[in-house]
C-alpha cells in the first residue's frame, strides 16, 4: 500500500453518485487475480460503510459492469 487506509478507502474511485443526502462511492481495488468492487456508502451523521460488491478477472467486465450500475442508479435518481 501507499500508506493509505484501505479500510476507508478500498482502490480506485470509479464513481459517485448522491442522493437525499447519502452519497455512494464505488473503487475498483487490484488484486492479483483481477479486480475487487468495493461500494463506500457515507450518510451525515454516520461513519461510512464499505462493503465489497464484486470480483472481476479483467478490466473489461469492470467498466461493463460499472456502466451497469451507474445507469441503474441514475434511473433511481441518484446524481452522478
């Protein structure tokens, strides 16, 4: 690591997206076998969330996956 937390921040930030106040941060994390999605969920007043979404074995099925989830959201009404 870069002497970073990877607690807090897990990878690469991909993509935020807001909504009433909640904001959703998606980073994409190399591991050797690929990738990992983690999804960063911060609210006022409480401490942000991680969670792991997905693996991926190649850049190609991450960006299709996260073009995925970002129009999903959008629909939802979540602002990119």
């Amino acid at each position: 690591g870069r002497g970073m937390s990877e607690k807090a921040s897990p990878g690469h930030e991909v993509l935020r997206c807001t909504r009433a106040g909640e904001t959703r941060i998606y980073r994409l994390r190399a591991v050797p076998e690929g990738a990992e999605l983690w999804r960063t969920t911060e609210q006022p007043g409480a401490e942000p969330q991680s969670v792991k979404e997905c693996d991926f074995r190649g850049s190609e099925e991450a960006s299709q996956f996260l073009e995925e989830v970002r129009r999903t959201l959008i629909a939802g009404g979540w602002r990119p």
